[in-house]
C-alpha cells in the first residue's frame, strides 16, 4: 500500500509520516508540491502500464504554484486516477474553501496541528472506502467479460444467410443491449422446405437471453422434426410452459412468425403467434399481411392456431421484423392518427423492395442514423426472396 503525503512544508511530511509508521503503515511517497505529485503519478502509471501506483493522498491545502484544490481537480479529469482518495490536510478554517475542496474530489479534511487519532480514523474510512469501490470495479470488469462472452454465443447461434438459385434469406439485426431479446432461424428440412421462424422474447439483458439460448437449442430439431408451423409452435409452446412451471415466479412468452416455404410447390404456409403482421410482396399484386395464427408463445398450456397458406406464381419477397422497427420508424406529418404503424410500414416497404435486396440497405432507408443510434428495443428485420 501507497500513501502519498503531498506538503510544501517537510515538517509537517515528517510528523504526518511518523503517526503513519506508529499504525503500521510502512510504504510512503513523498512531494513538496501538487505539480511534483501529478508528474510523479503520470510516470508511475505509464511505467507500470497504467496501474495506479498510489492507495491514499494526503494533501496540504495552501502550497505555492498549484494549491490542493486546483490538483484536486486535475485528478478527477484524469481517469486513470480519478478514484485515488484524497484527504485535505490543512490549518485553513475557512468552511468556503474547504467545501471547495469537497467540490473539487477530495473526500474528507483533517484540520492541523494533525491529531494522530482523528487522522487514523479518517484514512481507515477512506481506504475501506477505496477498497469497495476497487472490489465494485474488478467485479463490473468481471461481468461485462462475460456479457461479452454471452453476447458473442448468442450471435454465434443465429443462421448465416441462404443464397440459392430460387430462395435467399437473410436478415439485418441492431440488438440494443449486449444481450438481446430478438432471434431469428432458419432450417433446411429438405430439397424444396425451409423453415424460417423470427422471434421476440419478452424484456432484456441476461434472463431474456438466457430463455433465448434455450429456445435456440431446440429450435433446429423442433423445425426438422414437426415442419408443419402449426405443429413447430405447439412445441415451443410445449417448451416454454416446461419452463415457466420450473419459475413460477416470473412467467416468460414470446411473439412469433413462422412460415415454411416450399420452392417446388410455390407455396407459403405460416403462423403469425401474437408478432407484428410481417407482409408478403408479389409482383402484380397488393401486400399480403402475414398476420394469422394465435396468441404469443408461453401463455396457455394449450393454443388455438390458425395456420395460413399462401401460392404465388411470381417471385415474392417477404419481410418480417420485430416491433423495435415499427416504433424506431418515423411516421409522416400527413398519417392519420388511426392509421396502424403496419400499415405505413407496408406502404413503405412496397416502394423499397423493388430496389434494395439487402436487409440492412430496408433498414438503414426506413430509419435515420439518429433513430439507430438512440433505439431503445432490439431492431431486426429478415428477408425472404423466392422466385
């Protein structure tokens, strides 16, 4: 342990350095001026690859050139030693300037003549202070590592875009947390079917992660094994409400859109479960909302689906999205006010599909920078091209 002791006076270094040693305190530093410390921590830190080299400042109020409240502040704006504790140590009774000092970062005063017992007392507060504050800061260091850890699991579990001569999927996605609510898949099931499902898990961060991650693990076999999408969210459903009765306490669902697309028969079958309508577009002809099916995933033990199917002759294109997208969306100063957001959405899209083949280009054409950057849900859009 470090203690700085900071005084243009060396008697007073040397008597707050002798009641240090009579409580055992044995490791000290030394400066006759603020500018002298400052420039000795500066090296310190560099030296030792940005390790704060000191545990405690002890620091006289009134020195020439830089006076203790002026260092003071010059510590908070450098963010390497921000948190040093620092203690006034000063003859000066003026309760304006010693405010100042509070103000400026120290966290405490000791008036002279220095009373060894008031002086211990305070920098045992101080440093368990410290300590605290170091234990707080190594366990965030800690917890952000594995967020980090879980944030990049959870991406990895999300499918890689489908590039085929007569189907392409792919999907943008702007979580915005570390971890997400939103997942999207898709499963080859064979020559002609693919399954394709977009979720949202009710809230954020690690719980609706972690209910995430379990239903990915078994997404795959349930879209393989029971294909048909009334079928797929009957056992999600399954799934979810295993997990609920395992945590009465808190009760987690989901909204979905499924759909099974089979390139040789042409035909669209899906199950809208409580989410946004997402829309099918087909050359020739008006929007198709994707908007029938049931209730969302995890709130009865028993569903009543409706499964929906839809034959197109020429190419389509369908978008799904989660509802971060609708409520990030700027609405036009003309809109009705009962106008549905969906439905400003479909006209818009309508204008764009045509154009851009990407998701992120749809995303990136329907919202500003600024609405991207100040998102307060998870946005995710995927597209789906058959020809």
């Amino acid at each position: 342990m470090n203690i700085a002791i900071v005084d243009d006076n060396q008697v007073n270094i040397i008597v707050i350095e002798k009641i240090l040693k009579s409580a055992g305190y044995e490791s000290f530093w030394k400066a006759s001026s603020a500018g002298e410390l400052l420039e000795r921590l500066d090296e310190q830190a560099n030296a030792s690859g940005g390790k704060v080299p000191v545990d405690l400042i002890l620091m006289d109020m009134m020195m020439p050139e830089m006076d203790g409240i002026q260092a003071c502040r010059l510590i908070q704006l450098d963010e390497r030693f921000k948190d040093i504790p620092v203690i006034i140590v000063t003859a000066l009774g003026d309760s304006n300037k010693l405010a100042e000092a509070l103000e400026a970062g120290a966290i405490d005063y000791v008036m002279k003549p220095v009373n060894k017992v008031e002086l211990i007392a305070r920098i045992r507060v101080a440093l368990r202070l410290k300590y605290e504050k170091d234990w707080h800061k190594e366990n965030e260091a800690k917890i952000r590592g594995e967020l980090e850890l879980a944030r990049q699991v959870q991406t990895s579990v999300l499918s890689l875009p489908v590039s085929r001569e007569d189907l392409d999927i792919s999907a943008a996605y702007y979580p915005s947390f570390e971890l997400a609510g939103d997942l999207y898949a898709w499963h080859r099931i064979d020559e002609d079917r693919y399954g394709v499902i977009l979720l949202d898990m009710m809230g954020h961060g690690i719980s609706s992660s972690l209910v995430c991650m379990f239903i990915s693990s078994v997404m795959q076999d349930t879209i393989t094994r029971f294909v048909a999408p009334e079928f797929v969210i009957t056992e999600l459903n399954r799934y979810m409400n295993q997990l609920n009765r395992q945590r009465a306490a808190v009760s987690y669902y989901f909204t979905a859109v499924y759909l099974l697309i089979d390139t040789k028969r042409k035909t669209i079958e899906y199950v809208n479960a409580g989410h946004p309508p997402g829309f099918l577009f087909e050359e020739g002809k008006a929007p198709v909302a994707l908007d029938q099916g049931s209730c969302a995933v995890g709130f009865f033990d028993q569903m009543d689906i409706v499964k929906s199917t839809y034959a197109y002759e020429k190419p389509i294109r369908i978008v799904l999205y989660t509802d971060g997208l609708l409520e990030a969306m700027p609405l036009p100063e003309d809109v009705q006010e009962e106008t549905p957001e969906s439905d400003i959405l479909a006209e818009r899209l309508q204008g764009l599909i045509s154009k851009h083949g990407d998701p992120a280009q749809l995303v990136t054409t329907l919202l500003s920078k600024e609405a991207l950057e100040s998102q307060s849900d998870d946005i995710c859009l995927v597209l789906v091209q058959a020809e």
